[in-house]
C-alpha cells in the first residue's frame, strides 16, 4: 500500500512539471511592417525571470539564431530583451521566446520593408468585440495623408485621414490587409488574427512558422513519455504484489492437497484360513 502511495505521488509530480510559464513577445514600435532603419526593440514579458527565455527568429538567411548571434544586441544581462539599433529588409521573419525549459510564447512575423509605405496593425492577434485601428503611412511625409485601405485585395474604404477603425472586430474581420497613398506608393500586406474571447493563450500568427521543430513538442512529447513510464511502473509495481501475495496462497493449498489424513486412511481387514485337508480312505 505504501509503495503504491509513493508511485501514484510520482505519476502527480511528473503531471504537475508538464505545467511551465509562458512568456508573451512584445515588440516596440508595436507594428508588424517596419521602415527599413528603424530602432526596433523586442521583449519577451515573462512571470519567472528563472524560466530562462531567450529570443531566436528565422528569416531566409538563417534558423533559430538568437539575439547577439549575427543580429540584434541583448539588452541587459540576459537574451530576453533585444535591440536592433538599424533594422533592415534582410531582418524580416518570424520572431519568438524560448525557454530553456521547452515552451516557446507566441510568434511574432515582421516585415521590415525597404519601401516609402507602411500599414501600421497590431503586431499579436486581437480579441474579438474589440476595436483595431490601422494606420497607413510614410517614411518622410506627414502620416495624414488619404489612403485607400484593402482586405485580401478588395477595396474596403478610403480614408482622408490614413487611418481606419475597426469596431467590435469578429472572426470574419480576420484576413490580409494592406494599403495605398496615392503618389506614395502601397504597403506590403500583414496578416491580422482575430481569437475568440475565451482564448487566453493567443495562437501562433498564420505567416512563417519556424522551420525547424519546436523545442516545445519535443519538450511535451518527453513529459507525455514520462508520464507513460510513471503509468506503467505503477501497473507493473500492482501485478507484482499481486502475484507475490498469491504465490503463498497457491502453496498452502497446494500443500493442504498433498497432506494425507488420518481419515483418508482406509483400512481394510484380510480373514486368511487354512483347511486341513481329510486323509483319503481306501
């Protein structure tokens, strides 16, 4: 019974270390596109400052580099916060935390765009029933200027101001924007992901994913393979002491059915006589 208590606190514990802290991007300015040499800097906002995230992107040059590995600069004493000082068109990619631990936070894709144009959208997805705001602007001139606002290559509205409002954004809001300052030019195109209220953790952007495979399905994968194991040593602890505690069991009876009893005895009585035989007269 005790061995038993002490496995099934195992098989818990091994559950309970499957539970790790999510770290959540931020990316300052707060923009998908960026003007090529801007100051761009990325965070990742962590509760355990002991979980050990460190930021790494792909782009395509290069997979799963971290902050300091050919770009950007840490900024601090640890790889959870970086700087790039000059960002250009060879910096776009996808972007993220990861922990030492496994899990890596939300994905963030960034297009860093040598062009005059820019659609400045929210950077992670949005919730629904809130309200987003686009704006479209330039590198030189001031941002005000009338712009032409599209979702997946349809005209949507023009603004004279060059920024658009989305009320009480729903699922069918989700799509790919983009827009145009007439004698500027058009911005590239972002994707804008819209999550169900009940989300709490936001899913990964639709755009580039990592190439490689993710530390955290491997780091699930090990604690479901624990997990297993834990299982397994349980039922095989269980069948163990079953069969020890039925083993003396079969031997007693096997003993009481080979003990002979004083009433199992049968005895049996043999009556010999002997006849004398008569002499033969003659």
């Amino acid at each position: 019974m005790k061995e038993t208590s002490v496995l099934c606190l195992l098989f818990l514990i091994s559950l309970l270390s499957c539970t790790t802290n999510q770290a959540r991007l931020t990316v300052s300015p707060s923009s998908s596109q960026i003007f090529q040499g801007d100051f761009v800097s990325l965070s990742c906002e962590e509760d355990d400052s002991s979980a050990g995230w460190t930021l790494r992107r792909n782009t395509t040059e290069e997979q799963r580099t971290q902050c300091g590995d050919g770009w950007g600069k840490p900024a601090g004493s640890t790889n959870s916060s970086c700087n790039i000082s000059y960002i250009v068109t060879l910096d776009s990619g996808v972007y993220w935390c990861e922990s030492t631990e496994g899990p890596i936070s939300n994905m963030v894709n960034l297009t860093v765009t040598g062009g005059s144009v820019i659609l400045q959208s929210p950077v992670l997805p949005v919730m629904e029933g809130d309200d987003v705001t686009l704006l479209c602007k330039t590198k030189t001139t001031p941002s005000n200027l009338p712009a032409a606002f599209y979702k997946d290559g349809s005209l949507i509205r023009k603004q004279p101001t060059g920024h658009m409002t989305i009320q009480h954004v729903s699922r069918s809001d989700e799509g790919l924007y983009k827009c145009d300052i007439s004698g500027h030019g058009e911005s590239p195109s972002s994707w804008i992901t819209v999550t169900d209220k009940h989300t709490t953790t936001p899913p990964p952007a639709p755009t580039p994913r990592p190439t490689s495979t993710p530390t955290s399905v491997l780091s699930v994968l090990s604690c479901v393979g624990s997990v297993c194991v834990v299982v397994l040593l349980v039922l095989l602890v269980l069948m163990v002491r079953r069969c020890v505690h039925r083993k003396p069991e079969d031997k007693e009876k096997s003993r009481g059915d080979n003990i002979i009893t004083e009433d199992d005895i049968m005895y049996s009585d043999i009556k010999i006589s002997h006849h004398q035989e008569e002499p033969i007269k003659r």
